[in-house]
C-alpha cells in the first residue's frame, strides 16, 4: 500500500495534482468501472436502479408529485 501512495504522490508532482484522480478499487468490477468512468467523463449515463424506478402504473392519484 506504501508503494501505491509514493507512485501517486510522483505522479502528482511529474504530471500537476490536478491531473491524477485516486479511485477506490474496492467492491465489484462494474463499480470500480462506474467509478473511473464517472471520473473522466462529466457525460457518462448509469443507469437508475430497476428497483428504484417508478413507472405509472406505480403512482396513486393521492400523490402530490407523480413521476
């Protein structure tokens, strides 16, 4: 581990801190990957949570804000 965080901090002195991001590896490939892509692309799409999304047939008439 020491020698992950003096590789980082050389980068950060060669190449700016700005310019190098540290990105946490742990959990599953897909959220390590989400990470780094989120990351280094302001655009990039995730999709929402299948359990989370709502859809009309979800929502009662009684709700102030239907989606």
């Amino acid at each position: 581990m020491t020698m992950i965080k003096t590789a980082a901090t050389v980068l950060k002195e060669a190449i700016g801190e700005e310019n190098v991001k540290e990105v946490s590896i742990e959990g599953s490939i897909k959220d390590v990957y989400n990470r780094i892509r989120t990351l280094i692309d302001p655009f990039f799409i995730r999709c929402d949570d299948e359990a989370m999304v709502r859809v009309t047939g979800d929502v009662n008439e009684e709700e102030d804000d239907p989606i």
